[in-house]
C-alpha cells in the first residue's frame, strides 16, 4: 500500500493555516508580555503586583499556545509514526501544564502577599475549573492512549470524547483569558478605559487577537480533509484489529 | 427503502441531553432575570439603569439561548423534511437576531443617557463582532439553502463553513455574555464582589451555566451518532444529483 501524495505533504492550504495560527499565537504571547512588562511595572518573584504580571504571561503561554500548539500536533507531523506524535501532544501539554501551574502560583502569592481573596470572581471560577480538567484530561489521555491496558475498543470509545473536551477546555481557557483582560483593565485603569487608553486598546487587542488563535486552530483541527489519514502500518493493525473483532478477513476490501 | 428505528426515534440519550440543554438554557434566562429584576431594580425603557437591565436577558434569550436552540433543530425533529428544519432555523435565528438587537438598542439608548461612551471594552468589541458576523451569516444562509439559485455544488462546499463559524459564533456569544457579566459585577458590586456576596455568587453561577449550555449544545450537534441521518426522498435527491455530477447509476448499491 503505497502513501498518497496528500498524505505525504498534507492537504494543500493546511500550512498557510498552520503558519497563521503560530503568527497570531505568537502575537498573543508577545502582546500579553509588553502589556504587562511595559505597562504594569515588569516582572518580579517578591509578592508584589510585578509577579501577578507572571500570571497572564504563564497562562496565554501555557494555556492558550502551547494547549492549541499540542492539538495542532497531529495535523502537522503527518507522516511520523502516531505513537511519536502521541508522545509529543503529551509532552507539549505537560509542558503547558507546567507553565500554567506557575502562572497559578503567580497570582495565589501575589493575593497573599497583598491580603486579597482568592476565587471568588467568575474569571477564578472558569480558571480553576479549566486547570482541573485540564490535569483530568491529561491523565485520562496517559491512561488510555499511552499506558498499554486499555483495549482498542475502550480508546476508540474514549478517543471522541478526549477530542471533544480537549477542544471545549481548550476554548474556556481563552474565555477565561478574556475575562482576565477585562478584570485587569477594570482594577488598572477603571476611569481611563473608556476614553481609548492606549492600554485598554492594546488589551482589548489581544483579546480579539485570542479569538482569532482560538478559531483558528479549531477550524483545523475539525476541518474533514486536514485529518491525518491512516497510516499503512495504522491501516494494517487497524484491519487485525476488526479481523479478530468482527471476524472480517484482514486481505478483503 | 425504510426508515430504521434509530433514524424514527433518534439515537438512545439524545432527548435526555436535549433535555438537559433545555434546563440549562432556560435556567441561564430566568437567573438572568432574576439577577437584572431582583439586584439591579427591574426593567424600564426610559434611558435609565433599568433600561440597561433589557441587555443581558435579551442578549442572554437571544444570542444564547435561542441562538443555541436554532443550532439543536436538525438534531431535535429527526423526521420531518429537511426544507421544514431548514424553515425553522432561519426563523428561530431571525427571532434570536430581533431579540439581540432590542438588547443592543436598549444599552446604546441607556449609554447615550447616561452619557457613557460606547465601544470602549473588550465585551462591546466581541458582542459587535459577533452580532455583525452573525447577521452575515444568516444572510449568506438564506442565499445558499433557502432561495433556489445556489447549486448543489455550492451549497455542499459552503455547507461545512456554515456549521464551523455557526458554532463558533455561537461560542463567542456565550464567551462575550461571561465578559458582560465581569463588567457589570466590577461595575456595581466591586467592593462587596471579593466578600462573595450573593449578587456575586449569583452571576458567577449564571457564568458557569452558560458555560455549561455552551458545552452541551456543542456536544450533542457534534457527536457522530447524534447527526441526522439522510431520508429516503433526501438520498434519492442525493443519488439523482450524483448521477447528474459523476455519471453513477442512481440503482446502484
């Protein structure tokens, strides 16, 4: 069985996608890093508002670009074997779930440091929940797909459901990141906001700009011909599986 | 050719979260209403505070709930003719679009009473983009499936990009109505917010219900063996019109 062409390079149109979901992830990131370096004091490890700044810079880092980057995976590399690919969307996650936890510890010390309440507005509320699951469905992901005992049928039956909440977690992280630009600009710059602060505008740009990562790598990802099609070795032990499930034999069409 | 049971009575589970979506949606309305009615003084259309308490339930009825109510019909009546769904969903969209944009007038009227200025935070330039994306798509969807000019071709090819910025509009609704309860909490109860003060608690609540309406809703229209499958008349349709593009006999298998 030979590789089509399509399946060697990839579906025309898919890396200009790609290229403009890394350019506007990564403007994301920078943005986020000049409002809080040149706007709000820099950054700091001391308890005060410079290390809150930490916080919005870990998270459009590790929950928004590297979340969406490590679902991009499998579009990208389409023609190494899955289980790398497996290994790398897994690594990339725990690594975006390692630079969200220390954009967590961030803004828990800053509050502590400077006696406010943690968790009580709506943006707290989303966050956690999205940290929480996050770090279920990582787990969940390691146990079925990377951990040998689940059976075939028990990850294909799991596989729609981790693509599904991995996308919804990944799309209430970049409301959360939303609802932290409009928390932040009302604590910051409450009475200059609605006269067009050049602040306000950079945040509300970024916010946009989130958006566009956000559909972006969704329309990717769920788009019907950017799917990575079967591999021959995949296609093989995908046939010996239905063979001793179904019965069918594996040389039939 | 017959109808299988699955396709007359719709898949096992799917009434239950139709059901659930249903209570989530109308309980996300009626906290709304109580939130606007009960905290925030009542309704009026007189330029004033209460005038503004008409955005929420309207954007919260309209762009969210019946929004997502307009997406659920093709998976809610499984057996009626695709022409009568299709009805339906235009005029269940077109009644959300009447609904937002009372919503919209009432807090440009109330701003420009109050002498507030417009467009100014990152939940005005969302809740614009959404509603004139969401204008422009239902217009290019009664172009291409209501009114007959559009050929079959064309309308297949638009098809799966109406359904992906369908629910990605639908999406960005619900993310802009969290941002829109951010600004009102920081807005009206931004000293007591941090003491969890039931106002508080309340909107934070209708925030992660939306959230909760927002997942559902994409789960059920995305879940493979929830999809409408073709009828007889519609695969006959499909049949004559593949015979007509590709020269297959419609009697073959």
């Amino acid at each position: 069985m030979e590789v089509s062409p399509v399946a060697q390079q990839g579906p025309a149109g898919l890396p200009w996608y790609v290229a403009g979901s890394q350019a506007l992830g990564l403007a994301c990131v920078v943005i986020t890093g000049v409002w809080m370096g040149h706007y709000r004091g820099g950054y700091a490890w001391d308890g005060s508002s410079h290390e809150f700044n930490v916080h919005p810079l870990c998270m459009v880092l590790g929950l928004v670009f590297l979340y969406g980057d490590a679902i991009l995976v499998y579009r990208v590399f389409r023609n190494e074997s899955k289980r790398s690919i497996k290994i790398l969307h897994a690594m990339l996650h725990l690594f975006a779930l390692i630079v969200s936890i220390v954009g967590f510890v961030a803004v828990f010390d800053f509050h502590a440091s400077s006696k406010i309440p943690d968790m009580y507005s709506l943006h707290s509320w989303c966050g956690m929940v999205t940290l929480v699951l996050f770090c279920v469905q990582w787990l969940m992901g390691l146990g079925f797909f990377l951990f040998p005992g689940a059976s075939p049928w028990l990850r294909s039956w799991y596989l729609s459901l981790h693509v599904f909440f991995g996308l919804a977690l990944f799309v209430l992280a970049v409301g959360t990141s939303l609802l932290g630009i409009t928390e932040k600009l009302l604590f910051s710059i409450k009475s200059t906001y609605s006269t067009f602060a050049p602040e306000g505008v950079l945040a509300n740009t970024l916010g946009l700009l989130l958006v566009g990562f956000g559909v972006l790598v969704g329309y990717i990802v769920t788009r019907e011909d950017f799917r990575r099609p079967p591999h021959p070795e995949e296609e093989a032990l995908s046939m010996h599986f239905k063979t001793l499930t179904e019965g069918e034999s594996p040389i039939s069409p």
